[in-house]
C-alpha cells in the first residue's frame, strides 16, 4: 500500500502524498532493521518535502501576481474611465467656448453687440452669453458668478447737459469695469444705469476682490467737473449660481442683492454665496 501511494504521488504530482509514503517506508525499513533503506527513504523524504515546498511557493508567487495583475488592469480601467470622462468634459468645455466665440462674431458683425451709450457689450449679448457660461457651468458642475452694477449720480453738474455727463459717466464705468475684471469674463449693460458682469469658473469669493476694487476707483474717479467728487457712487450685487435654477432666476437674485447694497449705503458690495 505504501509503495502504491508513493506511485500514485509521483506519478500525479502530489508532493504531500510522496513524502509521507516516504515517511512511511522509512519506518518501516527502521522497523525491519535495515538502517540503509531507512536513510534512503529518510532521504527521499526530505527531498519530496523540500519540491513541494518549492511548489507551493511558486505557485503562491502565480497567484499573487495574478493578483497583482489584476489590481493593476483595475486601476487601468479605473485610469482610462476617469480620462475618458476629462475629455469628455473638455470637449464640451471646448464646444462651448466655441459657440460663445461664434455668438461673439456673429454679435459683431451686427449692431446689438455693443451699447453704443456705454461701449459695454449690449443686454441681448450679456445674456446670450450668460446663458450660455450658465448651461456649461450646470453641466460641468463648475462654478459661476453674476454681478449686478448700478450708477448712481447724485448731483448732476448745472453747467451743461445732463444726460451728455450721464452718458459719460456710464462710459467711464463700463471702462472701471472693463479694467478689473479678466479677459473670460463679460461686462454687458443691464439697463439704464446699471451692468452686468459675468464671472465663468468663478465661485463669489473669487469676484468679490475684482468687484471691491471697481467700487474703490468709483469713488475716487477724477470726473473733470469741480465739485463732483463722491457724487457718483455704485452699488454692487454679487450672487453665485450654486442651486439657482435658470438663468432669469439668478438675475433676479443678483438684481435683488444690488438694491440690497443700495439700501446699506453708497458704494457698497452685497453678496450672496
């Protein structure tokens, strides 16, 4: 029987199986008082013991670097999906630009592009675009700010025509404002004497600064006229997109924080995060 196993180990590759029959055989040869033939067993024994050993090492080693192997195909996948939805991402950020850039030729190729009054960019514009930095920010989860601007001129000079020194007044804003804000970003007028300004990718903290230094050079303005200093002031309403739903909806926010900062003052900021 143990020469049976000690076959039938070999021949299937059973390590185990092999060393004990070995075992075996040397205690029966020590049994039978045969020191020769119990070393030799004893000898097979450990030699059986020592390639099972190896074999189950290196199949332990099989197995971790299939492990490993695998770990390494999921983080891969994991690597290319995440890639897959950043080009994605950045080809609708680049179809975006695109369409607000082919808005921007088509408004200049006509008339409502600009408002002739205050060399800003003209109302349908200004929204035209919002609408457009609003639909790709909601998409991209990024986000996006709205500022009000609203002029006001308290004591409107007696030596020449009002409504000339108005109109020059919101073209030296437009240009306050044009000055301070980045190139991404869009000023448009709102109405008669307001703005509006558009902070794409912006959270309102990051529009607050450009916006405080606007209402600064406001105030301290050179008007070319004696005794206008501190007659013209602004008030500035600052909301962010976060759960606002619509575009109409955020500008009435904004509208509604710049007469709140109408109410607290002169040259004042009122934000909404």
């Amino acid at each position: 029987t143990l020469v049976w196993a000690l076959r039938f180990g070999l021949d299937h590759g059973q390590g185990d199986l092999s060393a004990a029959a070995h075992l075996a055989l040397a205690d029966l040869a020590e049994a039978q008082d045969d020191p020769a033939e119990t070393a030799a067993q004893l000898r097979a024994w450990a030699t059986s013991l020592d390639a099972q050993r190896r074999r189950d090492a290196a199949r332990d080693a099989q197995v971790q670097e299939a492990t490993y192997a695998a770990r390494e195909a999921l983080a891969q996948r994991a690597a290319r999906r995440d890639t897959l939805h950043l080009l994605e991402g950045t080809v609708q950020d680049a179809s975006t630009r695109l369409a607000a850039m082919q808005v921007m030729l088509e408004r200049w190729r006509g008339t409502s592009m600009l408002d002739t009054e205050s060399g800003a960019h003209s109302r349908p514009f200004g929204l035209e675009v919002l609408t457009l930095h609003f639909n790709r920010c909601v998409r991209l989860r990024a986000p996006l700010s709205l500022a009000v601007v609203g002029v006001e001129v308290h004591a409107p000079p007696t030596d020449g025509p009002a409504d000339l020194f108005v109109s020059n007044v919101l073209s030296a804003v437009s240009r306050v404002l044009e000055g301070q804000v980045r190139a991404m970003d869009t000023v448009a007028r709102f109405d008669r004497f307001k703005f509006m300004v558009i902070f794409p990718e912006t959270a309102p903290d990051g529009a607050t600064h450009p916006l405080e230094r606007v209402i600064e050079q406001v105030r301290t303005y050179d008007w070319g006229v004696p005794g206008m200093q501190g007659a013209v002031s602004v008030g500035v309403g600052l909301v962010g997109r976060g759960f606002v739903q619509g575009v109409n909806l955020l500008i009435d926010a904004a509208d509604a924080e710049y007469y709140r900062a109408r109410r607290q003052g002169p040259n004042t900021l009122s934000v909404t995060r």
